[in-house]
C-alpha cells in the first residue's frame, strides 16, 4: 500500500468511526482464494472503529453438500419453496460454513458470536405456492446485536430464521441482511459478491440512484437473471428504508472492500438514497478549493481566469458539487433578468472524474436554477466544450449579436471569441 493509499483511508475515518456496516459475503467468495484478503479488509475496518455485523449466503456450499448427498433440492436461493430434505441440507451447510467462518475470523484476530437474533415464521402460500420450510422475517433482535457490537464483538448471523416454537426456516441472505441493515440504522450494506455488475457501454456502473437500482433490476428480469436483479431490487429496498448506501463489490478483487469504501472513485457499484452526490450553494470557505481546482483549465485556457474577489462578489451565482465532503466540481449561473435569459459559467469537474456523468448533472441542475430565475433560455459561451454542450446537452450555436449588450461587451474585451451555445427553457 502507498502512503497516498494511507492518507485517503485516514481522510474517511471520522465519518466513518462508530458507524455500522452490514456486511454479506456471499458463500461462493467465502470458497474462493481471495477471501483471504476480504478478511483482512474486515479486520482493517475493525481496527478504525467501524462496527461490523457480518451475515453470510450459503447457495454455494448448499449445492455442494446437496450434490454429495444426492439430494435433489426444491430451492437454490431462500425465496422459492423450501422441502424438508433441502431445509435439512441448508441447516447443515450453514452451520459448517458458520463454524468454517469463526475459524478464519480467529486468523486475524477477530472475535465474533453466531446469534439467534433473526426471529421468523413460515412464509405461508405465495401466489397459490406452499413453501413450506422457507420463512420470513418477523423481527430482528437489534438490542442482541449492539450489546455484542458494544462489547467489541462481530455478529455473524446465518441465513436461517427461528420461530417460537424453536422451529428452524431458511431464510434469503440479501433480505436478510436488508432487515438487520434497517433496524440497525446502519450507514452502509454491502454485498461482498462473487461477480461484479455488468458494465454499461464498457462502462463500470460506479453508482445509481434507487430508482436507477430498480429500474436496473427491472431489465435483469426481462433477460432473466433473477441472481443480478433481486440483491440489486434488495438494496434499493433498503435504502429506500434508511439505509444511506449500498454497495456491490468484486469479492474476487484484492483490496476491494477498502477500495470501495476510501476512495471517491470507488471499486464496485454504488446504490444511493442520500445526497452523497450533493450540488450546493458554495460557501466563502469553498473559494480556495473552487480556485485551485479550475487553475488548469484556466492555464489550458478552458475557463476564463476568476480571481477570489470576483468570486466573492457573485458567490451566490455559484454552486459546487460534492462527493463525501471532497469538492469535485463547480457551476456558476448569472442571471440577465431583464431579457430573461441566464448563462452557465465556470462550469468544471476535476480531471479524475470526468465521463462519469458529474458534468450533466451540473448543467441539469443550472438548468433548473435559470427557470427558477425565471429565465426563457440559457446560454453557455465556450471556447473548447461547445461539442459537449451540442451533442451531449442539446445545444445549439445562438448569435453573438443575442447575448445581453454587457456579456458581449466583455466576450469583445476578452478576445477569446467564444462560441455562443444556448438551449430553450
């Protein structure tokens, strides 16, 4: 690890501290040669103070030990029907997998107790269907889990549930983990999982909205991929409950968890309810950053040159776009009230996060603020980004002789000749 690794990790550490993830592993990462190093990134998390409960898929070792005995079984995932001969195998396969578990939590030093927090009932007839052994989750004992996360412990809970009769049901370890993540007000869920989201457009999907998370997991149906869709359907479901973010990461990857969770740019995939990506008014102490972060475009001659005091002076045309507190972009809109019209300036996304959407969501946003200005139209003047304007924002070149007498006064004074781009509101 380099030290500007170390530095980026320490940055997130208040944030961080005394929060609760909820973490799954699926069983076929559990299997693979890297689990290893997830171990290790669990235990890096431990050490920062970071509360951890850990729940655990088990399909992968179900299957096996199913096909050792010669077993044919009635569910591979904890949502369909569950017979008695499968929930027998599912109750054999968690407990050694959960023994398996304390074991390799012992090799970097982490303490952790299997519990019978999960109270459950069988789910009953769904859609005319018995499924018999197949339970759903009452309630989740939290007060069970603090008390051994307070006492600097790490739950590890199966895919099983428990009713009050004492009778076992097997549960689904995504929803699973969505309950515990909920009632534990947790500040993250993350699937630790054996095989990334697809790429958009040979693009890694680094983060989505919950209806995006939906709306994505609508398109696994139609093409039939029930084992992308429904983590995905069970993460958006919990954000949409409470849960700030969750995250898919390549647990086949070394380093991944870590470098998910510390870096901006992330590893993995991101499902997102709050304003991680948050656009706000700037603030007079966001003028050294908003300075040093446009000095190269201006040196490149992208952006006209803005010295702190014109910034001060207009700051309430100004919003920045932030990702965990680190500033990665700024948009200004001036407003010409009297021709009705509004024009996007400073418009700027460091060089690190570009093509992933950030610029647009900008211009989106300036778009909004000019009607709320009460503008008819927007203009942009452009010297090297007026294609990006044209053929990704829907721009068309406008006449000079248009723009408010001021504004081409100063575009004659600047000797830039600029293009004008504008786009009705």
């Amino acid at each position: 690890m380099k030290f500007d690794d170390i530095r980026g990790i320490l940055r997130y550490v208040p944030q961080f501290r005394g929060q609760t993830f909820v973490v799954l592993v699926e069983g076929e990462v559990i299997d693979s040669d890297n689990f290893a190093n997830v171990l290790m990134d669990l235990a890096v998390l431990h050490s920062l103070s970071i509360h951890v409960v850990l729940v655990f898929g088990a399909r992968h070792q179900i299957q096996e030990l199913a096909a050792r005995r010669d077993v044919a079984l009635s569910s591979h995932d904890g949502l369909g029907t569950t017979d008695d001969a499968t929930l027998q195998v599912s109750i054999d396969a968690a407990s050694r997998l959960g023994t398996h578990l304390m074991q390799q939590l012992t090799t970097v030093n982490l303490q952790a107790a299997v519990t019978n927090a999960v109270i459950a009932h069988p789910a009953g007839l769904i859609n005319g269907q018995d499924l018999r052994h197949t339970g759903t989750i009452d309630r989740v004992d939290e007060h069970l889990l603090q008390a051994l996360i307070d006492r600097g412990l790490i739950p590890l809970v199966p895919p099983l549930g428990y009713d009050r009769a004492g009778r076992t049901v097997r549960l689904n370890s995504s929803v699973l983990a969505c309950q515990i993540a909920v009632e534990l007000k947790a500040a993250k869920l993350i699937f630790v999982v054996s095989a990334a989201l697809p790429e958009a457009d040979g693009q890694r999907l680094r983060q989505l909205s919950v209806e995006e998370a939906q709306a994505l997991a609508e398109q696994f149906d139609s093409r039939s991929e029930p084992t992308l869709a429904h983590p995905l359907r069970i993460a958006a479901r919990a954000c949409s409950q409470g849960v700030p973010r969750a995250h898919f990461v390549d647990g086949r990857l070394d380093e991944a968890l870590l470098g998910e969770l510390f870096s901006n740019e992330g590893v993995g995939t991101m499902i997102f309810a709050d304003a991680y990506q948050q656009i706000r008014p700037a603030r007079r102490s966001d003028i050294p950053a908003i300075l040093s972060m446009i000095q190269q475009a201006v040196s490149d001659q992208e952006l006209v040159a803005r010295n702190r005091q014109q910034i001060r002076d207009r700051l309430a045309d100004y919003s920045v776009l932030e990702v965990d507190g680190n500033l990665l972009g700024v948009v200004a809109v001036h407003s010409w009230p009297e021709e009705k019209l509004a024009e996007i300036g400073c418009l700027y996304i460091r060089k690190s996060h570009e093509g992933q959407g950030y610029g647009a969501r900008l211009v989106s946003f300036a778009e909004k603020r000019a009607r709320d200005l009460a503008a008819t139209s927007l203009f942009a003047l452009s010297t090297q980004a007026y294609d990006y304007f044209e053929t990704k924002l829907g721009y068309t070149n406008w006449d000079v002789e248009a723009l408010p007498p001021a504004r081409r006064e100063q575009r004659e004074r600047s000797g830039r000749n600029s293009r004008v781009m504008v786009k009705r509101l």
